[in-house]
C-alpha cells in the first residue's frame, strides 16, 4: 500500500492532479486551499545564501581518538583513546555565489561540527593554514573585492589586486592561493585548518595555545586552470559528484587531525605574534601532534536540511577548549553566529542539524523557530538567576583560566613593525619545487589580466620584498601571455 499525501496539517488529499475551478474554464477558486498551500510554499523556497562561503558540500561522519592529549585539555571529545565523536563537515568555495562552479580557483572552506557529549564544538576554518587579512575592520572590504562590482555586475580583478596591493599582509594566502593548492580536484585531496590560534587548557587550570590540522589521507591532487575549465566546460558540480559518489559507493574519505601546542607564555617569545592570522608556526618549533582520525561516511538525506541549514560558527566551544588575542577569531565568534540569525532564524540551533546531542538548558525565550519550548529545567523558570529547584544553574567547575600573557600593544600591533614577507619567501624559496613556481608565476600572470598596470606594478614591489626571482617569475610570465595575446590578434 502507497504512502497518502497530506497537506502540512495531515489531511488527505483526494486530488494532486488538478486545481479547483468554478467551471470547465475556470475561474480558480479561492477556496482551493491546497493550491494555494503549494504556492506559498513554493514563494518561501529560498532562504538568503551566504555572504560568503555560499557553494558547498557535505556529509556525516565521526572522529575517533588515536593518541592521548589530556595533559594539555580537559575536552570531553579527547578524554580517551578510541573515544568515537559523531560529526558534521562542509566544505566550499569563499568567493562563489550558490550556482557558482565547484573548480574555481579559490579558497576552500573546511568546517566541522562535533557532537561531544559537552555541547557543540565548531572548527570553521580553510584549506589553507593562514588568511588575506589579520585585523576583522578589514574583512568586509576584503569581501567586497571577492564579490561583484556594483556598476558591472562582474567580478572584478582591478579591485581585487588594488586591495592585496594595498594589504601587505595578503601576501601570504595570495602565493597559497596562486599555487597548486589553489585548485583541488576534490574536497577529499585537500588539508583543512583551523587557521586561527585557539587555547586547550586543563583539568589542572594550564592554559596552552593550538592550532588544528586536518591532514588529507587521500593524497593532495591538483588542476591547472587549463585543467579546471575544461572540467567545468563538462559539469559546474564536480565537488558534490565527487564527495557525494565516493561516500555513497562506501569509500570513505579520511583526515588525520593533529594539533600544534605551544605553552601558553610562549607567546610573548616568538619573532613572530603567533596570534596573527596571516602568519603560520613553523613545525620545527611546534611539531605536528596526532590527536585522531576523522572519517566520513554517509550522506545527509536532504541537502537542503542538513547542509544548506548546517550553522557552524567558532562561537560553538566546550569546556577545555577556549579563544585566543586573534583579533579575526575575536570577530568571527560574534558574525558567524549573528549570520545565521539572521539566514536561518533565531533558534537556528533547535534545526535537527546543528542541534546538540546532549541535554540543552538555557532560558533563551520566544522569537521565531521556537517550537520546543521552555529549556530551563523547570516550567516556571524563565528568568535567571531564581530560586527554583530543578532550574538551569551555572557550574563555575568548567570556567577557563585567566590568561597570563601581556597585553603589549606594540607587539600585536596590525601594521607598525610586522614582517609579512618572510613566511611567503620561506614557501616560495624552500617549499616549492622548480616547476610549482613555474605554474605560480603563471596563474598570478593570468589572474592580473586586465588590470592596470599601477596596481601591477605596486604589487609586483611586495612581490620582490619576498623574492626578486617571485617578481621576475610573474614578469616574465606576463610578457609571455601578453606576446601569446598580441600574435593571436
């Protein structure tokens, strides 16, 4: 027997097939209540896209816990080896709209939901270890170039290179960006980071300060751009057919996540502020230290539900696990979540996807979504604090350390005194084989097409302070498409 169609109120439906009229030739009739449900419905469809991060991908899966790091965090998801946390992951492009083509020079988003048994735990990072900016007053503008020019409607490379030709600090993320890394060929052949400086501490109060790495066991593999159009001239999908086949034909894509610690008044001994976004710690003063293994392996039902409406934000912390002076972190905490106000709805984190799957309490009342009622632990506590028994209280046992650590202004300032080239001239020197440079030199050339050449120029004058071989590269990379376009005419 068939399953019967319902209206959103449960009553049968007699007839799906035609619209009531009041004769053969109509008119419709108003009465026709479930036409008219349709449509509505149908009008309400679409909910605001992302800002930013708007293309994505998705699925469920889990993190187990290979090696013990209890001495440097009291976070339940780490308390033992083995322990299995269910979790969330979507992953996308920064600048595409929602129709966007997946193989797209560009950044990658890499976020993670963790369903501990203390509450959600966020990591909403990149595929990339660093940012564009470090200080939050400068990421609207910094979008803005991303998105499309308000008189054209077009993307704009102009405004794209004025901005990082402006923004020394950008140079960094743009050689990731230009590199190989730069285009994946699928979700699963690429890291993902938590970018940010975040903070363990302990049952014993000691506060540390970490980084996370999602580490491919896929392999890495990249497109060219030549390679990644012609891909797109076949399918503007690829991620999602990719992520989506591969975990549907039971293989099961894999990351090692690792941390980096650094003992929290480490901080004020670094060359380098380690709290700055566009800056990385080098691995031979903070080594990579294997906390799990974080496998993917099912997908969500209904696209829609569970990764359009997935919410994830660094606002979502647990006890053991904390902030840091990261002003771009500082930022994020308080837009991400306002974000998905705003899109989703108030109690966005009622939705079946980002809900906890452990007990809620908080006395967050009314407003819109709210259909689960009072979470305070008692009907009649909807105010706090109160004296009623069985009400949410607080538990001062799972507050964070005070922090250690200066507040030299000097030392964190944004631009006075920053070095923001030898980390890129350390990738572009040491990192980066012959022919990888080869490829960066010429998909910067590329990506500069059409720009004037002031801009060009101010930009290629970062590009000697990391490297006068970087500036050549790009140079002659130029000259060598611009020769290609003037014989083709």
């Amino acid at each position: 027997m068939s399953t019967r169609l319902t209206t959103t109120g449960g009553a049968p439906i007699a007839d799906n097939q035609n619209t009531l009229t009041a004769g053969p030739r109509g008119p419709v009739l108003l009465e026709d209540y479930q036409l008219i449900e349709k449509l509505a419905h149908q009008n309400r469809e679409r909910i605001p896209e992302r800002v930013v991060h708007a293309k994505g991908w998705g699925a469920y899966g889990t993190l187990t816990v290979t090696n013990d790091i209890t001495k440097y965090t009291r976070a339940s998801i780490f308390a033992e080896v083995g322990k299995t946390t269910p979790l969330i992951a979507r992953f996308s492009t920064v600048a595409g709209e929602l129709g966007a083509a997946d193989h797209e020079r560009d950044v990658r988003g890499f976020a993670v939901k963790f369903y501990t048994d203390e509450g959600n735990w966020d990591v909403v990072g990149n595929n990339t270890p660093v940012f564009f900016v470090r200080d939050p007053l400068k990421f609207p503008d910094f979008i803005h170039t991303q998105k499309r020019h308000p008189r054209t409607n077009l993307r704009s490379a102009t405004a794209m290179w004025d901005f990082w030709s402006l923004s020394p600090e950008a140079i960094h993320q743009i050689t990731i960006l230009m590199s190989d890394r730069g285009l994946p060929q699928t979700p699963m052949q690429m890291n993902g980071y938590g970018s940010h400086t975040y903070s363990f501490w302990n049952d014993a109060g000691e506060r540390f300060w970490v980084k996370f790495h999602f580490k491919t066991l896929q392999g890495h593999a990249h497109y060219t751009n030549a390679e990644g159009a012609e891909v797109t001239g076949r399918t503007r999908e690829g991620y999602q057919e990719a992520l989506f086949g591969t975990i549907e034909s039971g293989e099961f894509p894999r990351w090692k996540l690792c941390v980096q610690i650094m003992p929290e008044l480490d901080a004020e001994k670094t060359p380098y502020n380690p709290f700055d976004l566009t800056k990385i710690w080098p691995h031979s003063d903070y080594p990579l230290i294997e906390v799990g293994i974080m496998e993917l392996n099912r997908n969500p039902d209904n696209y829609f539900a569970e990764i359009e409406q997935a919410a994830f934000s660094p606002s979502n912390k647990v006890p053991g696990i904390g902030y840091s002076p990261d002003k771009m972190l500082q930022a994020r905490v308080w837009s991400y979540a306002d974000a998905h106000r705003y899109r989703l709805g108030t109690h966005y984190e009622a939705l079946p996807v980002n809900a906890p799957r452990c007990p809620v309490h908080h006395y967050h009342k009314d407003g819109n979504m709210n259909f689960f009622g009072q979470r305070t632990g008692h009907v009649d506590a909807y105010y706090e604090p109160n004296s009623i028994a069985g009400s949410a209280k607080q538990d001062p046992s799972v507050a964070e350390p005070p922090l250690r650590i200066s507040g030299d202004a000097a030392r964190y300032d944004h631009r006075v005194g920053n070095d923001d080239y030898s980390q890129a001239r350390a990738l572009h020197d040491r990192v980066l084989s012959d022919a990888e440079r080869q490829r960066l030199y010429r998909n910067t050339a590329e990506a500069m097409q059409g720009v004037p050449e002031e801009i060009i120029e101010r930009m290629l004058g970062h590009y000697a302070q990391v490297s006068p071989a970087y500036a050549e590269g790009i140079r002659a990379a130029r000259a060598e498409i611009i020769g290609a376009l003037q014989a083709a005419e």
